[in-house]
C-alpha cells in the first residue's frame, strides 16, 4: 500500500512538472509582453505630455470654460489625458498577453475583452466630452443669470451642469450594457426631479426681474404710470 501511495504521489509531482513545463514559455512570454507594453505606455505618455505642454491645453480648457480653474489636489486634463493613454496601452498588452497562454479558456476571455475594449473608449470620449460641455454650459448660464440679476443664478448652472453629467453618464452606461431598465428608469427618475428644481428655482429667481420689466413697460421715464391705451373705435 505504501509502494502504491508513493508511486500515486510521484506520478502526481511528474504531471504537474511537465504542465508548469509546458506552461513557463507561455507566461514567459506574457511577461515579456506586459513589460514591452509598459515601456510603450511611458513613451505614449512622454509623447502625450509633451503635445499638451506645446499645445498649452490645461490653459485653453481653461478659457473655454470646459475645465475647472487650477487648484490644489485637483489634478488637470493634460495629465487625465496622459494617464488614460498610458493605462489603455497596458491593459491592451495584458489582454493580447493573455492569448499567449494558449488555454481555451484564457483565448476566448481575451476574445471577448478585446471586443469590449472598443465599447469602454467609447464610452469613456462619451463621458469626458458629456462633463466638458456640461462645465461650459454651466459656466454660459451662471453669466447669463448673474447679468439678468437672478438671485439663483449659482443654483440654475449647478443644476444644469448635473444634469448634463446624469445625461452623458446614462449614456455611457448604456453603451457598456450596464443596468439595463432599471439603471434606465431611475435615471429618468433623477432627470426629472433636477428638471423640476431647474424649473421652480428659474421660476423663483426670476419674479424680480419680470417685476422689474414690467415696472419699466408701465411706467414713464418720469415714474409716472403710463395712461391705459384708448380704445376708441374710428368709424369711416
């Protein structure tokens, strides 16, 4: 019995051997192909940076109104930008490393992964140009509502800004395939509660100033009330 066990155990510790065997080329290769994929993400950043700096992005964004003024801890598009082409390029190498493992199971999972990369850069050009134009929307509308003299003006292009962010992420989400009808529906939902706040506090800030409006359309330069149009009738 003890011949049998050790003979069980042995064959056991040859099989795994010959796999691991079979198996090292294979993640040998995978690595060299993630370290060749990290030197190219660093060159892709170096390139990146270099275009945004001879560019002056950061401070073009700026003047647009599509990026947030320079502030502490906040970090800017440039290195965003930077970043997300960096990060894009590894995970590329890692799915296409994947291949190299030559498993079934590993194949078709980077199969499938290489055919959803398309549809998360998609999505992430959906979601980064949704929050630009909201950042300038809010920034036309809070000008707008400061020189009409709305007291909720800051509240109307806040709640404008969210509500292009809500619309670009809903988007987003449902070019990935994510949520289905629920995530769609309480979507609809948030949309129009911060259409409903949009609308009462327009309706709100705005009172003085149709006040005012009228006030100068009833009155003459004097500050005297305008006397009510005659309403003779001419006969021929």
């Amino acid at each position: 019995m003890w011949e049998q066990t050790k003979r069980t155990f042995l064959e056991a510790v040859e099989r795994m051997i010959q796999s691991t065997a079979r198996l090292l080329p294979s993640v040998l290769g995978m690595v060299i192909l993630l370290l060749l994929s990290t030197l190219l993400a660093l060159l892709v950043r170096a390139l990146v940076r270099r275009v945004c700096t001879r560019l002056d992005v950061d401070r073009r964004l700026r003047e647009w109104g599509v990026a947030a003024p320079a502030q502490a801890g906040r970090m800017p598009p440039s290195r965003l930008a930077e970043r997300l082409a960096g990060w894009t390029i590894v995970v590329m190498g890692f799915v296409v490393g994947l291949n190299i493992l030559e498993s079934a199971a590993t194949s078709e999972l980077a199969l499938l992964l290489l055919a959803y990369v398309p549809h998360v850069l998609v999505a992430l050009v959906i979601l980064v140009a949704g929050l630009a134009v909201a950042r300038a929307v809010e920034r036309g509308i809070l000008i707008g509502a400061v020189n009409m003299g709305l007291h909720s003006a800051r509240l109307l292009a806040l709640g404008a800004r969210w509500l292009l962010q809500i619309v670009a992420v809903a988007m987003a989400l449902e070019h990935l395939g994510i949520g289905g009808t629920i995530l769609t529906t309480a979507f609809a939902i948030l949309l129009g509660g911060i259409v409903l706040a949009l609308s009462l506090a327009f309706g709100l800030g705005s009172r003085e100033f149709v006040a005012r409006s009228l006030e100068r359309r009833l009155t003459d330069p004097a500050g005297k009330p305008k006397s009510p149009p005659s309403d003779h009738t001419h006969h021929l």
